[in-house]
C-alpha cells in the first residue's frame, strides 16, 4: 500500500465518529488475531465463574490496589 493510499485513509478515517472509529478499530483488531477459537471463550468464561464463585464465599484473599501494586513491584524488580 503507498504512502498516498495510507494518507487517504487516515483522512477518511478522521471524519468518522468516535464510534465508528472505535466500531473500525475493533474490526481491525479482531483481523489480526486470527479465527476466533469458541474453546478459549469458553474457558475464559469458566475461569471467571470460578473466581467469582471463590470471592463470594470468600475463600479468595483480595488485594487492595496498593497492596497490589507493591507486591507488582517486587515481582518486576527481580
């Protein structure tokens, strides 16, 4: 693709509304990611029952976000 052909479509690009950009930028992400597999979904929306199932019987341990954060911290400066 030229450089005329790319400067054309970021001026097209930019008249569209935030939506629609957003709408194109999700289309064109989604292109890169190769065809969706339905058994990753699945697992991933398993996963999330299970943690969720673990917070409210409240066998999970929480983090507030500083604790996080340092715990983050020590983990990168390894």
């Amino acid at each position: 693709m030229t450089t005329n052909t790319l400067n054309h479509l970021r001026s097209q690009i930019s008249t569209l509304s935030e939506s629609e950009r957003a709408a194109l930028a999700r289309e064109l992400i989604m292109s890169l990611d190769g065809p969706r597999d339905d058994s990753v979904e699945r697992d991933w929306n398993d996963e999330i029952i299970r943690r969720v199932s673990k917070v409210k019987s409240g066998k999970a341990t929480l983090l507030s976000r500083e604790e996080f954060r340092t715990k983050m911290r020590a983990t990168l400066s390894q």
